[in-house]
C-alpha cells in the first residue's frame, strides 16, 4: 500500500483540507465584516489566509518527509567533524605522528593560585 493512502494519512489529509477550508471561510468572513467598517476585520482578513497557507506548509513538509525520509543536512567543511587534538603547551597534535607526540615534552599549566603560591613561599 501507498504510504500517503494508510488510514493515518487519510485522516491527515482530511483534517489538512478541512482547515485549510475553514481559514479561508473565516478570512472571507472577515473582508465581509471589514467592508461594513469594522476596521480590526481588516488585519483578520490577511491573518486567516496565512494560517491556511501555514497549514499546507506542514502537510507538505509532512508528505516530503514520508515520501523520501529525512534529509541529511549536508557539511560545508568536511573538516568540522574531526577532533583537534591540543597539548597543554597549546600545540595542535591532530596531525603529528604518533612517535613526535612521545618526544615531546610535557608541559603541564599551572593555575594562577599556585604561582601566588609559589611566590609566597
């Protein structure tokens, strides 16, 4: 069976048309009013056809995402992916050899504590 024809979808399609009917009626209700001088009709007359326009933007979306399941958001930079390895001497290693990350020495930071620390000894 088509998924967009299970019973789920059916239903989905009827509530869809069926507002997407309704805020149409409502905003053609609302020129009505706006004709006969309610002037707050006015701003309800344009705000009815965008939620009908919302309405069949979800159910497109929807119908797209269960035709073709969703879509992977592509990277810019194939290089964001990977960690970047930083000694404590704030040396980037992520492209060193193994053997030169050994060799090399080991800094460790000292915190501003215990160089006050340090000082007062």
């Amino acid at each position: 069976m088509h998924p967009l024809r299970t019973r789920a979808w059916l239903i989905k399609h009827f509530i869809a048309a069926f507002l997407v009917l309704l805020f149409l009626a409502l905003g053609w209700w609302q020129v009505g009013r706006a004709a006969d001088g309610n002037s707050l009709s006015y701003a309800y007359a344009l705000e009815w056809p965008l939620f009908a326009a919302f309405v069949v933007l979800l159910w497109w979306r929807e119908v797209k995402h269960t035709l073709h399941g969703p879509q992977e958001e592509k990277q810019v930079d194939e290089g964001w992916d990977k960690p970047v390895l930083i000694k404590p001497s704030g040396r980037d290693i992520s492209h060193t050899h193994s053997s030169e990350t050994e060799n090399a020495p080991q800094v460790s930071p000292s915190s501003p504590t215990q160089s006050r620390q340090e000082g007062n000894s």
